[in-house]
C-alpha cells in the first residue's frame, strides 16, 4: 500500500521583485505551515519521504513541515513548479518504492488537478491544504487514473 500526502504550498507573499519563482511566505503562510505539520504530528501522519517543487515558496513550506516533523530535508524536483497533472503523475510514478508514505509540496492548479485526477473527488485546495490519498498497490509506476483514495483533508 502507497500513500500520497499532497499539499499546497503556505501563503505567499503577493510579488517578489525578482519573479514568482522567488515569493516567500507571507507572516500567515508561515503561521499556516507551522500549524499544518503539528496537526500531521498530532493525528500521526508523518511521511517517510517529501519532494517539493525548488520554488522558494513550497521549499519554505517543505523546510517547515520536516522541520517540525523531524524530517530529512525535503528533496527537490524541478518538474512540480507550475507543473501540469500529467507531469506531477510522472513524478509520482517516479517515486522510490522505498518510500510507501511520501508528501509532495506543490502548487495550484497541478495539485488540484492531479486529486481529481488520482480520486475522481473535487476538493477546495487553499494554501496549506493537504489531501492524503491512500493507494492499494505497492509500486509507484502503477498509480494512476481513479486507482487512489481520499483518507484525509486538511485546510487551515
């Protein structure tokens, strides 16, 4: 069994002088963080492995979540910033099928896309959201289209 805990990035600030790429969490994105990997924390849904996008934002999001949760760093993949939800599947299928509870840090509307896409379940995904999907399969390559279940939802 693989399960996929999918979160959006905390809020960001509205613009950064140097580009999207570059927005820090706003004071509340980091409050939001913060709250979001205690209550992971509390319910006992802690991931063996996080991937984030390199984005400044869903990297402060990801450095807060293994922080709190006592986590090794966040391991970056540049195919999640403003990634469609074919190429956020192929970074789930490429996932280590060492890890059977990984959290991918990423942004709107990829990981909105890619929910339906893995569920068939519409959700409302604000910043600092967070949806576990639950797999009954055992290697990554194999998750697709309607083959997950959604055990959790989380918005701040």
């Amino acid at each position: 069994m693989k399960r996929l805990l999918i979160i959006r990035h905390a809020k960001a600030v509205e613009h950064d002088q140097e580009g999207d790429f570059y927005r820090e969490l706003a004071s509340r994105g980091l409050k939001d963080a913060e709250h979001l990997a205690n209550h992971l924390s509390k319910k006992n849904r802690i991931p063996d492995h996080v991937i984030t996008s390199p984005a400044v934002r869903t990297t402060m999001t990801a450095e807060i979540i293994t922080r709190e949760l006592s986590l090794p760093k966040a391991e970056p993949v540049d195919a999640i910033y403003e990634a469609s939800e074919p190429t956020l599947l192929n970074v789930v299928n490429s996932i280590d099928n060492q890890y059977n509870y990984v959290a991918l840090v990423g942004h709107n509307p990829g990981v909105s896309y890619l929910i339906y896409y893995l569920t068939g379940e519409i959700l409302d995904v604000p910043t600092s959201a967070a949806t576990l999907i639950k797999f009954e399969i055992d290697d990554w390559k194999e998750v697709s289209g309607g083959t997950g279940t959604i055990k959790w939802h989380y918005t701040p």
